[in-house]
C-alpha cells in the first residue's frame, strides 16, 4: 500500500469482528490513512454519509443488515463509492453478485497484509482517476460546444466528427502540428462518450526507453527484474473502463507495437514478469504531428498496428487554418482557463491586446498560446485588464514597444523580468514576502533573483 499524508485519504471500516477492525485498522493507519470504524452495517451507512471516504472495506457476513445490502446502498446514494468486499469463505457465486452490484474486488479471510495492499492500491487509484474525471468530464461537456471549439469551418468539421465517433469503441487517430490541441480533443472526445465517468490516462511515448514504457503501459510484477520491489499496475490497467491517450505513437518502439497490436485485439496482455493474462476494457486515442501512412510504407512504423488505430482518424487544424474569430475565441477560453487555476491576475483583455493575440501567426499553436497568456498574466499582476504592454515584444509593433512608462519593453527576459520584481516590490512597498505572493515565487526565490539582480539593499 502506497504511503500516503496522514489524513489525505480515508476509509471506513464496516465488519462485526473487533479483531479484524482493529488489524485491519492498523494496516491502514501504518500507510498514513484516516480510518474510520463501523461494526455493523447500519452504522456504516451513516457514517459514509457522513465522512464520504475514499474507500470502503466492507464485511460481507454481518448481523442485521449483511454487507451485500450495504453495497446496494452505498452504490445507489453514491455510484461513485469504491467497495472491496470482505468474507470468511470463497464463494464465486456470491463474489460475482457483489461485482454486479458495484463492488470493486473481493477478499476472502484470512487475507494476506501484500494482498490487501495490493488491491486497495489499484482501487484508491482508480476511485481518484473516476472523481477526478468526472468533475473534469463536466467541465469539458461544458467546454465542448461548437462554439468553445470554434464557428471555423475546420473547427466546425472536428466538432461533427467528435459528436459521431464519441460514442464509438474503435481506436481513434488524432493528427496534427504539435501543440495544436491534440490532447485537449482527446479529452473533448472522452467527456462525451458514454466512458466519461471512468479514467481518461495518457503519457507521451516521445523519448521514452522500450523498457521504461513496457512497464508504464502493462505493469510488472514484483521480481520482475531488480528494482521490481513491488507489483506496478499498468496504464491499461488504470484506465479500465475508460480511454487511454498515447500521444506522440509515431515515437513507440517498434518492438512494442506488436504486444499494444494484441493488447488492442483482444483486450488481454501480461504484465512483465507475470502468468496471469489481466484482461481490460479501455479505448486508444493514439496522437501524432508524423505523416504515420507514410511512415508505415517505409517500415518505421507497422502497417498492421497503423490500420488499427487509424479506425477513426481526425485531423486537428493548425491554429492559423482556424481563423481570427477562432483564435480571438480560443484565447479568451485559455486566459479564463489560466487565470482561474493561477487565482489572480487581470479580469479581461483589452481590446488592443486581443488584436494582437489575434494577427500573431502562432507558429507554435495552441501550446504557444496558452504559455504567452499564462506568462503575460503573471506579468500583468495587479492591472485589471490584460494590455499590450504585458505581452511578449514579438507580439507587439515596434510603435508600441516604449508604451510603458517605466521605460522600453523590447528587452532581453531578464531585464524585463527584473523591471517586473522592481515594479511589484514597489507596489508591496517593499514587503518582500508581499510581491513573492503576488509574484507567484516561492520566497527563497525571489531572494535569490533579488541577488542575481542586485536588488538586496533596494
């Protein structure tokens, strides 16, 4: 079991053993736990509606109310509720009830410490992944209107096609200039499809070793080589249920593509070191800027493993193909996006500042735009509105490179950024703790950028 903060995860106990509470209890509380305790079903009940733990461990032989009514009660208030079962006795019949119902493992007595460990790991993580998701799934439901993806008809077409293969289970190809928003239609695609509620996971295969990727995408075993200290559940394994992102494909060793081929074919794999086949329901989004038609007829890629996953293929625009009015749209959405995760910085941009977002060529795309908005809302720290003087020189004309008072703005970063520490020292009248938060540093780094720049004594 994963060390955790004491008190960042709970979990309620419910069995009419004192004995099992109490070393169960301990088990858990030695890996930073809360735990909490019921000793019937009843009180169970109460309790989870009072708490909302992360994590049930549930008796399933109780006096009064068994435990299999408890899972039917606890999965009706809250589908959501992630419940291992506990029993005396291995019965498949009654093991597979309390799957049907929603449970999510089943542990017959006694149990061993690793076993246990083991299981609540993979559900802790799965639970996490599933309530993140779906506060993220409503956010972009919300986000993933025509209009949020842009009136372009490029953008228009994208938008018709995710509404059409959402729904579907086929692989689905997304290509495009990088940083042109391939993730971010992933996740669009994923939060209206009927997998939603489950884990959306992804992990770029640009750069990463053959060995290092096997063990990230199916897992090991522990003993599975030397470092193997303990099992390591797979990417495929925690997206269970729901869709899995490889961005960047093209970069996948060609010595895994035939093992992701099978794994995509029959929905089973083993993890490295192991006997067991772990069979799983996810969805492949595979993600790419490489011409991967191309590069299968020349052998860099297999032409088998490129026809799966090109099931579905959509084409992302660059952010020039979108148009002004797109663009204008999409910097608008980012810069309430970024600002409500910095919680400060400017309420709007100006009019002026806009224009220039919107005549810039953005060779860099959606990525290029996002991180320009998010350094110019740093720097704009204590203005209302977003103006041309906080974006960066390349954006602006020369005309309006001297706007600032405080002197020319066609400067080198670290001129500008030491005028910016200057300008929010001043305005935090020299509080230093002051500007670091209003800064966004940590305070022993603005120290040292004040000594870098020779401010100590201002």
């Amino acid at each position: 079991m994963t060390a955790a903060p004491h008190g960042s995860r709970t979990v309620l106990l419910i069995d009419n053993e004192p004995r099992v509470l109490r070393l169960v209890t301990q088990l858990f509380e030695r890996h930073g736990w809360n735990a909490i305790r019921a000793s019937d079903g009843q009180q169970g009940i109460e309790l989870y509606a009072q708490e909302c733990p992360d994590l049930v461990v549930l008796d399933l032989e109780m006096p009064g109310i068994g435990g299999m009514r408890v899972l039917e009660v606890l999965r009706d208030r809250d589908p959501d509720a992630t419940v291992i079962m506990l029993t005396g006795h291995e019965d498949i019949g009654t093991a597979v009830e309390a799957m049907q119902l929603g449970a999510e493992n089943f542990i017959a007595k006694p149990f061993e410490a690793k076993h246990l460990a083991a299981i609540v790991d993979r559900a802790y993580e799965k639970s996490r992944l599933r309530r993140r998701n779906r506060v993220l799934g409503a956010r972009q439901v919300r986000d993933s209107s025509p209009t949020s993806l842009g009136q372009s008809p490029a953008m228009r077409a994208v938008s018709r096609e995710i509404e059409l293969i959402a729904v579907g289970l086929a692989p689905i190809l997304l290509s495009g200039e990088t940083g042109s928003g391939k993730g971010w239609i992933a996740k669009l695609i994923h939060a209206a499809s009927p997998r939603h509620a489950a884990p959306f996971v992804s992990i770029n295969c640009a750069g990463l070793s053959t060995s290092f990727l096997d063990t990230e995408l199916f897992g090991h075993e522990k003993g599975a080589f030397t470092d193997a200290k303990t099992q390591k559940l797979g990417l495929f394994e925690i997206a269970d249920g729901g869709t899995l992102m490889l961005d960047e494909i093209a970069d996948l060793a060609l010595d895994l593509q035939p093992k992701l081929l099978t794994v995509l074919e029959t929905q089973r794999f083993r993890r490295l070191g192991g006997t067991r086949e772990v069979e799983v329901d996810v969805r492949l989004i595979a993600a790419t800027h490489v011409d991967l038609a191309a590069a299968s007829k020349t052998g860099k890629f297999r032409e088998d493993l490129y026809y799966r996953i090109a099931a579905l293929p959509i084409r992302v625009p660059s952010l020039k193909e979108r148009g002004t009015d797109d663009i204008a749209v999409l910097a608008l959405h980012l810069f309430g996006s970024i600002r409500e995760q910095l919680g400060r910085g400017p309420k709007e941009v100006s009019a002026e500042a806009l224009a220039l977002i919107v005549r810039h060529d953005w060779p860099g795309n959606v990525r290029e735009l996002r991180n320009v908005l998010e350094r110019s809302l740093l720097l704009a720290a204590g203005s209302d509105r977003l103006e041309p003087r906080h974006l960066p020189s390349e954006l602006r004309p020369q005309s309006a490179s001297r706007e600032d008072e405080s002197g020319p703005q066609d400067l080198t970063m670290a001129a500008a950024e030491r005028a910016h520490i200057e300008r929010v020292l001043t305005l935090a009248k020299g509080n230093r703790l002051r500007a670091a938060k209003l800064l966004g540093l940590a305070r022993q780094t603005l120290y040292n950028r004040l000594h870098d720049y020779g401010l100590d004594d201002s």
